[in-house]
C-alpha cells in the first residue's frame, strides 16, 4: 500500500462515494426518471467516448458478467440491455440505490443481480463460480488494497474468462496538469495531490495511479495475464461551463487540430485500460 493511503480504509472510500455517488450531476432532471438516467448515458459516453469500445457490450450477449463498482449503473445497463445476465457490485449503498432504480426504469431487473460488497473480499458476498466477463472500470484505484481486490477477482475467472478494468495512468496530461498547477511541483507528495482533485467531487481518499509497467506486475503478482493495454481521454472542457453542461473547450485545446489532440489522448490519456486473462 502506498504511504500516501497507508491510514485510510474501505469505511473512508464507502462514506465517500456514499456522500456524492459518481456521475450523480451528470443531469439536472428528477433523479430516478427515465429522462435523468438518458441524460446521464449520453453525457457519461460523450465525455468517455472511449468505453463502448473498451467494454464491447454486444459481444457479452448471452454470457455472465461480473461488475465490480457499478456505481449508478451506466455501464450495468448496457451489459445487461445487450443480453448479458450481469453480477453488479459496488461498496456505496447510496450508488446501487440509484442503479437499482436505474435497472427498474428500463425494465432491466430481472437481467441483474445488485449486491453491496467490497471487492477486496468479495467471496464472502458473492460465490466464486467462473463469469466470461469480470469488468470494472474506474474502481480498483479507489481501494486502498488493490492486490487484495485483484486477487479476490481472480476467482470469479474460468481458462476462457477475460478481465477488463480501467485503471488510471500515471504518465497522463492530468497528473502533469495537476502537479504544475495545485501541486507546485511536490512531486514527492504526488499521490495525495492526485488524490485531491482525482474525482468531480475533492478529496477522494484513494487514488492510486499506474504506468503500463506497474499495472502488468500487480496484475501478474495477482494472477492475471495482461493481453492488451491502452491509454486514452484527456478532459478538454472549462469546468465553469461543463458544470452547466455546456461545452467549451480550454483555449489550447481548442486551438488544437483534433488529430493531435486524439494522438495526445494516446499518449498521455486518464484512463489505462487493460484487458487481461488467468495466468
Ligand atoms: C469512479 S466510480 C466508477 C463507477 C462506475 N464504474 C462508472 O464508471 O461509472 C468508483 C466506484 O467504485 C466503488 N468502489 C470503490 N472501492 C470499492 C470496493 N472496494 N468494492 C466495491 N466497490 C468499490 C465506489 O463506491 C464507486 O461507486
């Protein structure tokens, strides 16, 4: 564990996610409508183009998925509206709350069993038996042991079963944005500033972030055989405006050809996607 998160613990993480679950301001129409969760999907995939590629929901047609930190359900529901009987896990009581409503809007519940658990022991909540897709994306850097989540997901993975999860890169645009901004340069206090300004919401208790080097090992080290990785997604928006859901990009992105902004955004992208096998 790194120092920067050595005194926090899941009660920390819970109590955070549970004060403000993720993407819950993503629309400003009546929370639990079915015009609220629209809204919600098109501004989570227009400001993440990149995860209905990265998930390849139509191919889990028919299979069982196992999703870990489904928050408010915007990926759960794409799994399960594809045809896939999914497991959707998360820590806040609050974020299933709202997925649960989510699944009954649009008539998804019986596609989807919701159950509040912690990854880190997940055995204890939900029976290990193999699932063809165990996915979480954004979740594991939040935990404050992600070796003991990751080992703890290794077995819900059978010979053919495939791992997708997205975990954050440390080499990005933001964390160079963030250490030359608000960090002033305290490179050796680093993981707490990411920490600080990792989420819409400040002060996220955990935040750990990865090269592809570091992301192989603690996969390997748990279990895993990577197979594919990628970086991807720079957030190009002024915040005074994206908080009003308008969109206008930060003047050097804006000045930017799109072609060189996609080549940054694989380059020095937020998001490290791995996708990965048993070992
Ligand atoms: C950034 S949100 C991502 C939610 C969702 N995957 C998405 O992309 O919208 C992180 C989620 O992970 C959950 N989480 C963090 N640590 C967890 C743990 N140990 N076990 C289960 N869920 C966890 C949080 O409660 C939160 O809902």
């Amino acid at each position: 564990m790194a120092r920067a998160f050595q005194d926090r613990s899941v009660d920390d993480v819970r109590a955070y996610w549970n004060a403000r679950p993720c993407n819950i301001r993503h629309s400003p129409k009546p929370l639990g409508t079915k015009e609220y969760f629209d809204e919600v999907e098109q501004r989570k995939y227009f400001v993440e183009p990149h995860i209905p590629g990265f998930a390849e929901f139509p191919s889990w047609a028919g299979k069982r998925v196992l999703e870990v930190g489904c928050g408010i359900g915007t990926d759960t529901m794409n799994f399960a509206r594809a045809g896939a009987k999914v497991t959707a896990v998360d820590l806040s009581s609050e974020s299933l709350g709202v997925a649960r409503q989510r699944a009954k809007v649009f008539g998804l519940e019986d596609r989807i069993d919701f159950v509040e658990a912690n990854a880190e022991q997940l055995a204890d909540f939900v029976p290990p038996r193999p699932y063809d897709l165990v996915y979480s994306f954004g979740v594991l850097h939040h935990t404050p042991d992600p070796a003991a989540a990751l080992r703890s997901l290794r077995r819900y993975l059978g010979p053919e079963s495939m791992l997708k999860i997205m975990m954050y890169y440390r080499w990005s645009w933001k964390v160079f944005w963030l250490l030359c901004t608000e960090g002033r340069f305290r490179f050796w206090d680093l993981d707490r500033i990411i920490a600080r300004s990792s989420e819409a919401q400040s002060g996220c208790p955990v935040t750990y972030s990865y090269s592809r080097a570091s992301l192989g090992q603690l996969l390997r080290g748990t279990g895993f055989e990577p197979r594919e990785m990628f970086v991807d997604h720079i957030f190009p928006w002024r915040i005074s405006e994206y908080v009003r859901h308008e969109y206008r990009k930060v003047w050097y992105f804006e000045a930017m050809p799109e072609v060189t902004f996609r080549w940054l955004e694989q380059q020095a992208g937020w998001h490290l996607c791995a996708t990965a096998g048993p070992r």
